[in-house]
C-alpha cells in the first residue's frame, strides 16, 4: 500500500493562516439550534445587556473550535493528494471569548507527523483561532488527522 505525503515540514513551522471571518449572531443562533444549548450568554443580547458577564452576545467555544476544519481547509493545510480525517484534540483550551460581530481566523502549526501501519499517517497540528485587534486567541489546541493515501479512500465507504 501507498503511504500518503508524510509532512516534512520542522515541529513548529507555521503552515498556513485563514482569511479572517466575521461571527454573526445567525451563526450563533444556528449553533445553539443545532446543540439544543440556548444559553442567553449566547443567544440572549438584551440578558446580556441587563445580567450577562459580557456586554454583548459570545460564541460558544465549540462554535470557534467547530471552524478548525473549515479554516484549515481555507489555510491550504492539507495536501491535495491525500484525504484527511479529524482524529481529535489532544489538548484545547477556550482561551478568550469571542463577542458577536468580531473576527476571527485560524493560525496552523505542524507539530509532527507519524506513519502508521495501516497506510495512514497520524498528523499534529497546531491550533489558535485568533480574534482580531485582541492579544488572547479564542481557542488554543493540538489537533490529531488522520491522511490516507488515495487507494485507502476507498475503505473508508467500504
């Protein structure tokens, strides 16, 4: 079996940053629909006004972290050969919070990546989701994917 492109790319090398994007209240509105959660911390902007720790409405943290794929993808991280799947988190943090109408984009790091003898290669990436103008980025973790080669696509729907 082919192995997909194992990263050659130093621990630490930044590779690739996304354009940056506004969060609306829609984009909140439709996240609280979808996880049944619809705390007025997020949904709620006159009880935020009269009761909320924030001034205005925030994200939910796994609205931010829930763009790590769509902005990786953006950044140009992933190797146009090779599929990827998301294994996971080893560590993340919700580092700031993300107040409606700010922008944020995803900043990505190659941590390190090791082939495995199922053909697939395990990658660490590095990932903050940084709000613009503020110095705390929303959330800050190490991101597990998993690449496999074109002819291992096929068992994934097998």
């Amino acid at each position: 079996m082919n192995q997909p492109p194992v990263p050659t790319h130093e621990p630490g090398t930044e590779l690739g940053v996304s354009p940056w994007h506004v969060i609306t209240q829609d984009d909140i509105d439709l996240f609280a629909r979808a996880t049944h959660d619809h705390d007025p911390m997020h949904v709620d902007p006159d009880w935020c006004a009269r009761k909320g720790p924030f001034p205005t409405t925030i994200a939910f943290g796994f609205l931010s972290l829930g763009l790590t794929t769509h902005l990786s993808h953006e950044a140009g991280i992933w190797p146009p050969d090779a599929y990827a799947l998301n294994y996971g988190f080893d560590r993340v943090r919700f580092v700031a919070p993300v107040p409606v109408g700010a922008r944020v984009r995803g900043r990505f790091t190659f941590l390190g990546a090791t082939p495995r003898v199922d053909g697939t290669v395990l990658t660490r990436t590095g990932v903050v989701i940084e709000i613009e103008g503020e110095a705390r980025p929303a959330v800050s973790g190490e991101w597990l994917g998993l690449m496999f080669p074109p002819e291992a696509q096929r068992r994934l729907v097998a």
